[in-house]
C-alpha cells in the first residue's frame, strides 16, 4: 500500500533540520512497525489515500532539540492543526472531552522520554504546509495584549472590592474582594479534584481495555485483563467438571478391581 506523511508534519521536520543541523534523529519515526499495525495508531496510514498522522522528534537537548520546550511551545501556539502531544510521561489533547489543551498524565506502556509524539488533526489541516508558528523558529507572533478592562457603570461603580457585606453563614462582614477570592480559590481546588477522577477513570478504563502479551513463552496471544478473567473463570470451570468426571472413573475402576477381587 502506497503512503505519505501530512504535509503539516513534513514542514515541521523540515523546519527542525534547518534549526538544529546537527540533532540527532535516532528516535524519529512516521510511518508505524508491525506492532503499531496491529493496533489503532496515527503512525499507520490509516487517513485518506494513505495517509500517516504523526511523527516523533528525537530528544536531543545538547544540538537544541529539547523536547520540554518544544512540546511547550507546540501546546502555546494553540496551532489548530495537532490532535495530540506526547512526551516525558505527559499527554496533551486538543479536542473536547479531553481536557483540550491540558497536560494530563500519560498511561501508554510508553513514556516518550526518549521523542515527543505529534498527531496531527485527520482533515484537510493535516495538509496544511504552512511553518509552524514557534518561538525556537524565531517567527512566533507576540501575544496580543489584553484588553483593557471595562469601565465601571454607574450602577456598580459604588461597589469597591474592600466593601463589606454580611456573611449569611456566620452573620460577620465579609469584603467583596475576599468573597470572590473563596470562590476563585474552591473552584480551582474543585477543577482539581475532578481532574484527578478523570485521570483514575481514564487510567481505570486504559487498564480494562489494554491488550496485555501472554506471559507463555512462545504465545502470541495477547488479550484485556477482562478477558483474561473470563478466560480463567471459564477454563476453571471445565477443569472442575473434568476432575468431578475423572473422580467417578476412578471410582468405577475401584469398585470394578474390588469385584474382581472377590
């Protein structure tokens, strides 16, 4: 089957070759090995005409290519065509429902220590040949500056921070400043919290879900710790039904040898 890379992918190599010369690509890859084929991976040419998603970068801090400040500048950019990042244990994905834009901790039997992943979007974005917008490239655009912030409108413009109201919890005066600091303070303790769950589940669901290797020499079967457990579950309970038929064989074969006895 005939295959490419995203052009998207082929500009930012490019762009990483004229940067840094002399890196090291001993870790580069694109197109995936026979194990990634034999899963569900960016690395196969599974988009369009043979299309492959994703490239890895090797590591190579000493020739420039660093891939903690690369990865970070990647996910800065907000660049519309990645899909995802993986490097140094750590996950980052741009799609809803997946924490967007968050760096999460990663499960794979991977950490990328050694690369850093990019997949790229499966849409016409993965063609998209324009240079990636990196400060290491010396072309990234400044950030806007924020906007200014409104000014107050004579309904509230007689309400100040340091103003106090009563505390409906305690009945004591509490300052407008330090009643919007609680809430800013207990929803990020809250975000938290909610993002530690959604790590447990996704490392819960990754570890349902896996296809462990046997650990048979020689077997190539490899399968979810579910299945495992269905599988022993199952084989327990017909090797119980065989000794239950060998004990009444044996049994048989007594009372025959004690017949004979006689």
């Amino acid at each position: 089957m005939a295959w490419r890379v995203a052009r998207s992918l082929d500009t930012l190599l490019a762009q990483f070759n004229a940067r840094y010369p002399n890196r090291s690509k001993v870790s580069d890859g694109s197109i995936g090995d026979a194990a990634h084929a034999s899963r569900s991976s960016d690395h196969n040419p599974w988009y369009g005409p043979g299309i492959v998603t994703a490239r890895d970068f090797t590591h190579d801090p000493a020739n420039g290519m660093d891939i903690d400040r690369l990865t970070d500048e990647l996910a800065a950019s907000r660049d519309p065509r990645i899909k995802y990042i993986i490097a140094n244990g750590y996950i980052l994905d741009s799609r809803p429902g997946n924490n967007p834009w968050r760096w999460v901790r990663y499960t794979g039997s991977n950490p990328h220590t050694k690369h850093f992943h990019l997949s790229v979007m499966p849409n016409a974005s993965a063609d998209d040949p324009r240079p990636w917008n990196l400060p290491s490239f010396g072309n990234a655009s400044p950030a806007p500056a924020p906007a200014p912030a409104p000014a107050p409108t004579p309904e509230d413009a007689d309400v100040q921070f340091h103003d106090t109201f009563p505390n409906k919890t305690n009945g004591k005066p509490i300052s407008l400043g330090d009643a919007l600091g609680f809430i800013d303070k207990n929803s990020h303790e809250t975000r938290g919290m909610v993002q530690e769950i959604r790590d447990e589940v996704r490392k819960a669901v990754f570890e349902l879900t896996y296809r462990h290797p046997s650990r048979v020499a020689g077997s190539e079967y490899a399968d979810t710790m579910l299945g495992y457990s269905v599988n022993a579950d199952r084989y327990g309970y017909e090797l119980s039904k065989r000794m239950d038929a060998l004990e009444k064989n044996v049994a048989k074969l007594v009372a025959f040898v004690e017949g004979q006895a006689k």
